[in-house]
C-alpha cells in the first residue's frame, strides 16, 4: 500500500470515527506502524488536507475531494468486479465515464457523489450483499444504480443503515433471501451484488 492509499484510509479512519483519532487503534486497524501513520498525519496537516480542532479533526475541502476520488475509484472497481464482472477501465474523465460507458445520467451522477460523500465508513470495508454467507449479517451503506433501482428497494425498506441478514443463498447465481426489518425479502442476484454492506459481527 502506497503513501497515497495510507492517506486516504486514515482520512475515513478519522470520518468514521467522527474526527477522533487514536493512532494505536488506527495502527492496529490499518495495519500499519503508529511512526508511519505519525508522518502522514504531519503530511496531511502540512498538506492542508486536515485541520485540528480541539481535540479532533476535520477535513478540508481539499480533503474532501481527495476522499471522494478515492471513493469513486474504489466504487468503480467493486462494480467492474462485482456488478460487471469486467475488468476495470482506465479512467481520464470520470464525469463521462460514467455517463457514457455505466449509463447514468447528471442528475444520477450527481446523487452517487452525494451519496459517496456521506459514507461514514472506510469504503475498504464494504462487500456486496451476494458476498455474505447465510447467517452473516451486514448494514447497508450504499445502493449501486439509477434512480429507478434505488427506488424500488428503498420502497422494500432497503435503505442506508439498516441491517440485513443473509437468510439462503441459492444455488448458481439464483436468488438470495434476508431478512430485514422484521420481514423476509428474496432479491435476485443481480440486484443483490448492487447492495454494498458493511459486515456487522
């Protein structure tokens, strides 16, 4: 993992935890050593990524936009990865990318950065729902696709926050079924991989 990726994974360390931080805990969680994660704390204050306030942290706008790249390039591969099943373009222009090769349009374009933004994990830590296994339980972080799409399962109750629990899994890309706020729901598969969790033990 590259200066560049420590970086960005300690700025979600620091949303997620509301702007605190802990370096042993980010040491231990990030698997890196409290030194390394001390330089680039300096870094990306020098940097003018973050700013100290009190006794927590904040981002700067500079901050901001580096963290939501960083999402959209991690949600860009998951997609290729997982939704697709492609592998990942080289991307110059992401505005058109996703326009014109995933199909979605400025207002959708414009909901997905919003909806990127208010993540308020470490975007590393999200899987599809497909992923799990039965009896794994997870929360809901973030929904892939159009409006339409995202309409549909909110109207099921299939919203950000709200935790899921693989019930089966059939076979051979057939439907899963969860349970979610106190009713069973069988999705299809290709919906199911759309829906990015965060694993809840």
């Amino acid at each position: 993992m590259g200066f560049r990726e420590v970086l960005v994974e300690l700025l979600e360390f620091i949303i997620e935890n509301n702007g605190r931080l802990n370096l042993d805990e980010a040491s231990r969680k990030l698997n890196k050593p409290r030194e390394e994660l001390v330089k680039i704390l300096d870094e990306a204050l020098s940097k003018g990524l973050i700013r100290k306030i009190d006794e927590r942290f904040k981002l700067t706008d500079l901050g901001e936009r580096l963290l939501e790249s960083h999402r959209e390039e991690h949600i860009h591969r998951m997609v290729h990865n997982y939704v697709e099943e492609t592998a990942p373009d080289r991307v110059r222009n992401w505005s058109a990318h996703w326009r014109f090769r995933h199909g979605f349009n400025v207002e959708d374009l414009s909901v997905m950065r919003s909806d990127l933004k208010a993540i308020q994990t470490r975007v590393e830590e999200l899987t599809p729902l497909n992923t799990l296994s039965e009896g794994e339980r997870g929360r809901i972080i973030y929904i892939y696709g159009g409006r339409g799409l995202v309409r549909r399962l909110t109207d099921m109750g299939l919203t950000p926050g709200v935790e899921v629990v693989v019930l089966r899994k059939a076979f051979l890309n057939g439907p899963v079924e969860i349970s979610v706020r106190g009713a069973n729901l069988a999705l299809g598969y290709g919906v199911a991989k759309r829906i990015f969790i965060k694993r809840v033990s």
